[in-house]
C-alpha cells in the first residue's frame, strides 16, 4: 500500500515521540564513542581484524557514526564484501522497509554485495539469541532424554522442569532451591489455574507469551481467573516483566524490540549463573586421582554429569625447581577447589607433595584434569550429547555418582564450548580457534565451528585488510600470526569452505613468501589428491583459487578493465613491458638517463656493466624492483611484471610436481 506524504510524515512524527518518552528505542542510535569510531574507519578501509576486535568489545553494529552512517553503509558503500558479511552474520540490520536499509540497499558499490544484502533481508535477519530460546522452550515439552529433576504440580496438571532454569530464571526459585536441594516436588496452591502457570514456565523457559494464547477459548470469569493468576505469580516469583510481556503491542517494531529485551535480560541470566556455578566449580585435580572422584546426584548446583579435560602434555614440564616450590606452597589450595558450600564428597586441600627424583633442570609436574559440572539438558544443543544421552552408552545411565565424561580437547577449549552452550557467548582468542574448530566439528556444533572459522579468517588475517591499497603488493614486516597450512587443512577435514577461501586469499596476497617452500608443495599435491579418480584435465582447487586472489591482488581483472588488451598491446610494440617466456623468466631491463627515460634492453653478457650508482640514481628518479630484482619503468609497469613472475613460478611447480591441467 503506498502511503501519502502527511501519512509518512505523522508516522515518523509519531516515532520520534516514541523514541524521546522512552516508548520505543532508535535501531540505529548515534555513537560519537572511540571505539566505535574506529569501528566505522576499520569498515571503511574493509580491515577485518580490526573489524572483529571491535566486536569482541561489544560495540553496537547499528549504531550511527555522526555522519548519519552505519557501518554495513560503509562497508556496502566501499565495496567490502567479507566486512558486509561479517557484520550481517553478527545481527547487523538491513530491513527494506526501513530508511537506513534501503540507504544501505541502494549504496551497495555491487551486484554482489546488494544480493549479500537481499538473503539476509528477513529470511536470516533474526536474533542471534533465538536458537538458545529455541533449546530452552524444547525442555518443557521433550520426554527423551530425561533431563528433568522437579516436578510442580497444580490440582489438575504435573509439569517436568529444571532446577537450575528455575533458579537462574526466578529469584524465589533461587532462594527456595538454595535452602533444600534436594526437592523433587512441589506443589502449588489449587487457587493457582494451571493455564496461568503455564504462562509463567513459558516465560521462564524464554518462550515468547501474550495474553491472547494465555486466554485463547476461555471467556468471562475463567479469563479474569487466568489474568489475575498471572499477575500473582509475577508478583510471588519475583518476575515483574512477565506481566508486562503479556500486554498486546500493535507496533511491530516496539513488539520486536520487547522480544529482544526479553531474550538478552534472559541470556544474562543464564551467563551469571553459569559463571557463579559451573565455571567457579570446576575441579583442578591430577589426572591419576580423577578416578576416586566422587559428587553426589543431589548437588547444590543441581549437575547431572561432569566432563573432563586434560591439559596439554607440553604443559607438564617444569623447567625450574622454584615453580615446583612455589605449587607446594599454601597458595596452592584455591587451585583445587575455591567454593562455599558443600562439597559432596569432593576432596579438598592441596595434593600431598612428593619426593623427586629428576634433575631441576628437567624436572616434570603431575598432569592435570578439569573437571566441569554440567547439565545435559543444556548438552543436548550438541547433537552428539544428544546421540549420547539417548541411546543405551554407560554415559545414559542415571548412577548414584555423576558419570565423568572425557573430552577430547584441552580445558580452556572446553570452556569456550560450555559457555557457547550455555550464553550462546563465543569470544575466543585466535591462539585456541583451531582447537575450537575441531572440538565444535567432533560434537556437531555447526554455529561455534562456523563461528570459529570466522574468528580465523579474521584476526588471522593480520595487519593488513582484505584489499589493502597502501599495501597491495603484500609487503609485510610482521611475524605471521599463524600457521596458514594448518589452517587449511583444517578447512578441508571439518568442510568449511570460508576456511579454504581464506587460506587461498591469504597465499595469494603473499605468494611471494610461500611459493619456494616444500610445505607449499604438499600442500598443493594434498589439493590435487582431493579429487578422487582424478583425470589430466582436472585442476587443482587451491591452486585456481590463489590464482582469482592473485589477480585480485595485483588489481588486473582483465575481462573487466580491458588491460589485457592494454598489455598485449604493450607486448606487440615491445616498447613497455619485458618479453617473458615459458618459465617465467625477463630479459634484463634498464633505464637510461638519457633520451627521457628510453629502455634499452640488455643481453645476459652484459648484465654485469650495470654500475651499482646508476641503479640507484634510476630508483631515485622513480624506478622500482620487481620480484626478480630487475628494474622497472613505474609501478604499473612493476605490478604487472610481477603478476606475470608469480603466474610463471606457479606454472613451473604444477610442472615440476606433474600437476599441469
């Protein structure tokens, strides 16, 4: 329906009186802050570490910079699709029906990045918080497996919750389940419908109500029955907004955004506890003593499993005899077990030392394991805990002891995973992103494993952006941040394409560094060998990727700015650019002072008359080097020699390795 001119105007009108009294909050609201600022500059130039740092801080990715622009403006306006994809796949908004998303819309430097923007256009512009709602609402209503421990029971229903949601959820249910633990009933007053309580588990279980499901087929007495048992629940289990969530809101928008208020005030909650309970009552203990451990089913944390991870093997060598002297000292003790409480039968105190014989130059520690306390209704988001807890695995079992699960993965990695399954909060470091990709791959977390490559491709892209114009020939100074080998293989055994992509781009922008290695080598023979019964006309996948990177590097898109032309051209009048053969090879090049700059070409006998002084008294008038150490006329003529330098050098290995299409 098209609206007249006054019908806009009043709407926005309205909107901006709901926005001032508070009704309604800006979706794109103005942020003059640091962090941001740099935030809208690193989307800008398209530098995705940057790009990621500021999101790991927190930094709002609908906000406005004092241009009036966002920061998928920015990056669609720039042209930077991997920034647009990145903000767009951490909640980034882009609605066509609203101002700033057809701003975006329109702005969009191409095809590409306008269609980026179209499939995220309500089909996956969602919360990112709806598949942890999603979970939790699941528990009310799945029988298997069994993960419920309290039953509430009105006069006319039985209802199978948890008591941790409970008492993350609900202050009354935290202080009620704080003094007796051990309860495995309760029963409600029969002045309480049961239609009212069930409003209420579903808020608690981040279901989303209204008073229309909450009434719907009732009238009259029964419905004022229902709406007054809420309200007392509200008040009774100290849930105030759940009253509120239950008014009908004919905004849309002002609906959304309640929504949203809801999930993030419930992920926060489920965060504290998580931290107060899980993460501070994890167990530090030597890897040969996690046999004799033992913790009670009815457990003040309400834990139904526990998993084990032990630490690395490199980590359990000493190499002064004062670390071993100061693990004996009393403050030892809070690496054990630093909780109030009972401790169920855990054993406490700092290990007894023992005499060692070893050198203390060489002197080894006892390994250790991490113990987490866990609970499987949450487990379940994996589906391989899933597979596990509903089949008839000795894991399945219900024990008077918690089963000890082992992990195949380091503690802070598992850590990371809990935390992922508990807060849908993942922000890890790139020193663990590989583990994490590998652990999330094993357990079938496709978001985490997705979310680690993404923390890989962009914080291990280093210093320089995706296409960097200050420095587009790949000159870097700086210490490789990881191994991009590994990080490719990676790629290939857990089938995250994003992971390839990145590794080729990553080669390409410094192929120069990489392409006389021997572990390129492999790696290229490990590409060719993906290819199951492969024929002599079939390429090699990494090799044509880094080659579209390579041309994309060196800016020569030949079917699109017609400079192929240009240098064949060049190569016909001989007057520009170098002749180069099949390998890849130049003829040697000079430029004279004299005749304004005249190349004069120079045969192999006479390459060394070149005097040191005129090479540089040439760089000094504006000459350059190529790969190959020759001279060339500008840095035009220098990129593309070197294009064609590195294109020669990847013929040769693919010649040499018997790899030629």
């Amino acid at each position: 329906m098209v609206q007249k001119k006054h019908e806009i105007e009043a709407a926005l009108a309205k909107e901006a009186q709901d926005i001032s009294a508070g009704r309604l909050k800006e979706d794109n609201p103005l942020d003059l802050s640091e962090d941001f600022r740099i935030f809208c500059e690193a989307c800008r130039r398209g530098d995705l570490k940057v790009c990621q740092e500021q999101i790991s801080k927190g930094v709002n990715i609908n906000a406005r910079d004092r241009f009036d622009y966002t920061p998928l403006i920015l990056a669609s306006l720039c042209g930077h699709y991997e920034v647009a994809r990145i903000l767009l796949e951490h909640g980034a908004l882009c609605e066509r029906d609203t101002f700033q998303g057809e701003r975006c819309l329109y702005n969009a430097l191409n095809d590409r990045i306008r269609n980026l923007l179209l499939s995220y256009d309500y089909a996956k512009s969602t919360n990112p918080l709806q598949p942890l709602a999603a979970h939790i609402t699941s528990l009310l209503t799945r029988d298997s497996p069994k993960t419920a421990d309290i039953a509430l029971v009105t006069y006319d229903e039985t209802f199978q919750l948890h008591k941790f949601i409970l008492s993350a959820r609900s202050p009354y249910f935290a202080k009620k389940l704080a003094a007796a633990p051990d309860t495995t009933t309760w029963k409600l007053p029969q002045n309480i419908p049961s239609d009212a309580l069930r409003v209420a588990l579903q808020y608690l279980y981040f279901a989303e109500v209204s008073a229309r499901s909450a009434t719907y087929g009732l009238e009259g007495e029964e419905e004022r029955a229902v709406l007054t048992g809420i309200d007392k629940l509200s008040r009774h289990l100290e849930i105030p907004e759940l009253f509120e969530s239950i008014t009908e809101v004919s905004d849309r928008r002002r609906l959304r955004q309640l929504r949203n208020e809801e999930l993030e005030r419930g992920r926060d909650q489920m965060a504290t506890w998580f931290t107060n309970n899980v993460l501070r009552n994890k167990i530090i203990v030597d890897t040969d003593k996690v046999s004799s451990i033992r913790w009670d089913r009815n457990n003040s944390i309400f834990a139904d499993v526990l998993l084990r991870a032990d630490d690395d093997d490199e980590n359990t060598y000493d190499s002064s005899e004062s670390d071993l002297t100061h693990s004996s000292t009393p403050s030892s003790e809070s690496t054990i077990r630093n909780t109030s409480g009972l401790l169920n039968g855990i054993p406490i105190g700092p290990l007894r030392s023992h005499s060692r014989s070893r050198s203390s130059s060489r002197l080894r520690k006892s390994k250790k394991s991490t113990l987490y306390p866990a609970h499987r209704a949450m487990l379940l988001r994996s589906e391989y805990f899933l597979t596990m807890f509903s089949s008839a695995f000795r894991e399945a079992q219900t024990t008077e002891h918690l089963q000890i699960i082992t992990m195949d993965c380091s503690p802070r990695v598992l850590e990371t995973i809990l935390t992922f399954l508990y807060t849908e909060h993942a922000d890890f470091g790139l020193d663990i992103a590989i583990d994490v990709l590998f652990a999330a791959d094993q357990l079938f977390i496709e978001k985490l494993k997705q979310r680690a490559a993404l923390i890989i491709s962009t914080l291990g892209n280093g210093s320089t952006s995706t296409v960097d114009p200050l420095n587009p020939r790949g000159e870097t100074d700086a210490e490789e941040v990881l191994d991009i080998y590994e990080v490719i293989r990676a790629g290939w055994d857990t089938r995250v394409h994003r992971l390839e992509e990145f590794g080729a781009r990553y080669i390409a922008y410094r192929l120069e560094y990489f392409i006389d290695e021997s572990e390129f080598a492999d790696l290229v023979v490990e590409s060719a060998r993906r290819i199951q019964k492969r024929q002599e006309t079939d390429t090699v996948e990494l090799v044509d990727d880094i080659r579209y990177y390579l041309s994309e590097r060196f800016r020569l898109r030949f079917e699109d700015s017609g400079l192929d032309e240009m240098m064949d051209e060049g190569k016909e009048e001989d007057d520009e650019f170098p002749d180069v053969d099949e390998t890849g090879d130049f003829d040697k090049l000079h430029i004279s002072e004299r005749g304004g700059g005249e190349v004069e070409r120079f045969s192999e006998d006479r390459e060394g008359e070149l005097l040191e002084r005129d090479i540089e008294a040439q760089i000094a008038a504006g000459a350059v080097r190529t790969l190959d150490g020759k001279i060339a006329g500008d840095e035009f003529a220098q990129d593309a020699i070197n294009y064609q330098i590195l294109l020669g050098k990847i013929d040769t290995l693919l010649e040499n390795l018997d790899l030629e299409a």
